[in-house]
C-alpha cells in the first residue's frame, strides 16, 4: 500500500478519533451544563418555597404575639376594671346645688309695703357621673343659716386654718355610704334667711369617699331675676383644683 495513503487513513482516523473525543467531551459538558441548570432551578424552587414557609412561620409567629399582646391587654383591662369597680378608680362624687325659688312667700304685713321673702330652699345633691361605684362617701357642710345644726366643738382643718367652734359656726355631717353609678341622692336642704329679694348666701363643703377629698367654697347670689352659684375646689391641703381636673377625673 502506498505510504501517503496510509498516512491519509491513518490522519483521518486520528482526525475523526479526535471529533468524536471533542464531541463526547461537548456532549458530557452540555450534558453537565443542563444537570447544572436543572440543579440550579430545583435549588431555586427550593430556596423560594423554604422562603415561603419562613413567611409564613413568621406571619404566624406575629399573629400569635399580637394575639397575646391582645389577651395580655384584655387581662390588663379586665384587673383594671375589676379594681375600678372595687375602688371606684378616679371616679368622684360631684356636689349639685339648687335653689328652691318655689317656696318663697310673700309677707303683706310689713307696715312699709316691703315684699319678705320667706322659706327659700337651697338644695344639695351628690351625684355620681362617672363608671363606677363610689364607696364610703361622706359630706360635710358647714351651714350658718341653719340654727338647728350642731355646733363645731373640736378644732378642724379646713383650708390651712384651724377652724374651732367660734370661728366654723354650725355644720352638718352626711354619711351618704355606697353611691351607684350614674346615680343622684338629695343629702341636704338649707332654709334662706328672710329677705327682700336680694341676699348672698355662702357656704364651705367638704367632700369625701374611699380614694379621695376636696373642699368646696360656694357663693350664691339671688336676686329677683336670677340665681348665680358659684364655686372654688381646694384640695385637702388647700390648693385650689381647676374644675376641669375633676371633670376628667368624672369622665375616667
């Protein structure tokens, strides 16, 4: 055989041995490619539903804290409530005055033709407001036109002063007790003086129960036309008290 043709054959043997290793190469390498990628997406699928389930492992986990928080808040509001309803929380009896302009009468036998004015009523109501029970409430009025009150006959704080029986005058105690919620009850009723139409009235209260005191000083000025009351809160150190303090306390 002729050398150049073998040299031929065996060149495209070497040559076609040569594209089948390339080829099997390629094809393994695709071949490993595509696993890759295969991999690739399943980590992927993996990784995304692994995600998933963190999301809503940690959905879960806030829902149930909020749902504790929640429970903690109910426990929290249900004690609160509970020791309210005990204690009566910042709930306060308020004092209400009236005046009582129906029982005025007319006295023809002043030699004059002056008009008297006779059994004039002030009236004094306690009145709970707030959401609460109040317990153990007491008032103290100190009432110079009823003579039939007791007198004072041991020294009493009221205001920085040390009042005694020669400087408070007459006064009368209430023990009023349990007042109900959204509740009112008449405690006093206090005669007016005799006049001609025209008088101003004062007079000093003080107010108790289980969580708390105040001290009230109320001015009353009458006349034919009209009644103006007015009051000062002081606490039990004598520091006055904005009204709307207590009005908060009332809305509490």
């Amino acid at each position: 055989m002729d050398g150049t043709l073998v040299c031929a054959i065996v060149g495209s043997l070497v040559t076609v041995g040569a594209a089948i290793t390339q080829y099997n190469k390629e094809k393994k390498a695709n071949k490993e490619a595509e696993e890759s990628k295969v991999e690739e997406r399943r980590s992927k699928e993996e990784l995304k539903v692994a995600n998933n389930k963190i999301l809503e492992l940690t959905q879960e986990i806030a829902k149930r804290s909020e749902n504790l928080v929640e429970a903690n808040q109910k426990i929290a509001d249900m004690q609160g409530r509970s020791l309210n309803e005990i204690t009566g929380g910042k709930n306060l009896p308020v004092l209400v005055i009236g005046h009582n302009g129906s029982g005025q009468a007319l006295n023809p036998l002043q030699p004059d033709g002056r008009l008297i004015y006779k059994g004039n009523i002030i009236t004094f109501l306690v009145v709970n407001g707030g959401k609460y029970t109040i317990k153990d409430a007491s008032v103290s009025i100190k009432d110079i036109y009823n003579k039939d009150n007791k007198e004072a006959i041991t020294p009493y704080n009221y205001m920085k002063q040390v009042i005694d029986q020669r400087d408070w005058g007459t006064y009368k105690n209430i023990l009023i007790g349990t007042l109900a919620l959204k509740s009112r009850k008449h405690i006093y009723s206090s005669t007016m003086p005799d006049h001609e139409g025209y008088i101003n009235l004062e007079y000093d209260v003080v107010v108790e129960w289980s969580n708390g005191l105040y001290q009230q000083h109320i001015t009353i000025a009458i006349t034919p036309d009209k009644t103006d009351i007015k009051s000062i809160y002081y606490d039990a150190d004598g520091n006055i008290i904005p009204y709307e303090q207590l009005e908060n306390a009332i809305k509490e």
